[in-house]
C-alpha cells in the first residue's frame, strides 16, 4: 500500500484519473447512456394490434412530429412558454439581486439568501398545488388569470424557477467590483447609462447562466400543466401521455429529443458569452 501511494502521488493526473473513473463510468452509462438509448427508439415504432415495440428502422415518427399541425402548435407553446417564464424570472430576479449583492449588509445577504433558497425545500406538488387554489374561482388570485390554462401554467412556472434565476444573478453582482460602478457615476453618468453600460454587460453571462436553468425546466416540465394548465398540452404532456396511455414509447422518445435538442442548441449558442462558466 505504500509503494502504490507513492505511485499516485508522484502522478498527480494519473490519480485525478484514478478517482474519476467511477463517476464518469457511472456518467456514461446511467446519462449518456440513457439518452442514447432514447435517440436510437425514436426511430423505431409500436405495432398497432399487439402494441409491442418493432425494431423496424424509420422516419415515420419525425415525420408524423413536424408535419402533424397539433404537434407543431404544441411544441411552438413550449417553447413560447419556456420563453416568457425566462424573461419574467429575469425581469423579477435583477432587482431582487441587486439589492442582496449591492445594497443589504453582510448579514441580511446572508438572510436573503436563505429566504430565496427556502422554497426550494419545499415540495413541487406542494407549490403547484398552491397555485392551483390561488388561481382557482374563488382563490385570493382568480383575478389575474381567467381561469386555468396557459396564464396560469407560466405564473406557476415562473414562481416555481425564480431561485434559479436569482441565485445566479446575485453571485454575479456580488462579483462586480463597486469602483466600476463608483467609477461610471464619477464621470457623470447616471444610474441608467451606469445600468446600461457598466452593469448590464457584466453581469450578462450571469443572467444567460440563470436562463439556462429556467428554459431548460420550463421546456421539459409537465406536472405544473397537469395541474394548473387546463386543456392546454406541452411537450412534457404528449411524451407522458404516449408512455401512458397510448402505450407508444417510440413516438414518446421522438418527441422528448426536441428538448434535448432545442436545449443543446441553446447552450450551443450561449457558450461565446462566458455563462457556463458561471453555473
């Protein structure tokens, strides 16, 4: 046992390597694993009388995806949905930010934080079930969505993902130096110009960080629609009613690879902005 300690320790990679190899082989397999599984049925389909799964390699299930006018609005809506819930949650979450990184003590940072992060430990049947009852005829909110559907399905989404958005935020502006800031307003600019042309940009990989979360979770959720979103359907909706129901788990993982996709495509496009550096 020695002589091997001495080994690794006179090869430092060699035994980053060594205590890597579990997590990643579990990585590999249970996550990369797992999706490529779901990537490879998608292009298989269900026989209509015996319901069983037939290895019989297609395109049928794309086709049906992309040319169907009821998937085709679906997907639009989710993506839509995921949208307006990130832009909310920003809108929401900067001030709130601001004020726990640049204007609160060091203890009442330390208060917010925890306030922001509290709902999190709370149960998501338990929140969502709560809106429901807010957002119902007689409920203390029934006047800011006309019953349940989509307006209801992004005020919930929104409450549900806002810590994902403040929390990046906020350690974002806890890292704006404040002589920047002190800075901008020596020089006569005023607190919009210092917003607009100090802030703003700095802090904009911490806000593409937050929306990666909120996108992401909105884009794939479908127990909040089930609950609070009416006859309205999501992607989420369709590929849990082909598990269920329809007992069609091809077509189920045809449509949950538009997420997949859609989600690669995102973080594809914000990689230039230094926001996954700050997740």
């Amino acid at each position: 046992m020695t002589a091997l300690s001495a080994f690794f320790y006179r090869k430092p990679k060699l035994r980053l390597g060594f205590l890597l190899s579990a997590p990643l082989l579990w990585l590999g397999l249970a996550y990369l694993g797992a999706l490529a599984a779901l990537f490879v049925t998608a292009f298989w389909h269900t026989d209509a009388f015996t319901g069983q799964v037939v290895i019989d390699w297609s395109l049928d299930n794309f086709r049906t995806l992309f040319t169907d006018a009821v998937y085709r609005t679906i997907t639009f809506r989710t993506v839509g949905i995921a949208a307006l819930v990130t832009v909310i949650d920003a809108v929401i979450a900067f001030p709130m930010a601001y004020a726990m990184a640049k204007l609160a003590s060091p203890r009442t940072q330390r208060i917010l934080v925890i306030a922001v992060m509290t709902p999190l430990w709370a149960s998501y049947l338990v929140k969502a079930y709560a809106w429901r009852s807010m957002l119902s005829g007689n409920g203390a909110l029934s006047w800011l969505s006309p019953g349940y559907g989509v307006t209801a399905t992004i005020m919930t989404l929104s409450y549900l993902w806002l810590p994902y958005m403040i929390l990046p935020i906020y350690a974002g502006l806890d890292r704006l130096p404040d002589s920047l800031v002190d800075a901008s307003g020596d020089l006569g600019a005023r607190s919009f110009r210092t917003f607009r042309s100090v802030i703003l940009p700095l802090t904009f990989p911490a806000i593409v960080a937050g929306s990666i979360f909120t996108f992401s979770l909105s884009l794939g959720d479908y127990i909040a629609v089930k609950i609070v979103g009416g006859t309205s359907q999501m992607l989420g909706n369709v590929v849990y009613d082909n598990i269920g129901a329809a007992n069609n788990l091809p077509f189920a993982a045809t449509v949950a690879t538009v997420p997949v996709v859609i989600m690669l495509a995102y973080l594809a496009a914000v990689r230039r902005t230094g926001a996954l550096d700050n997740l």
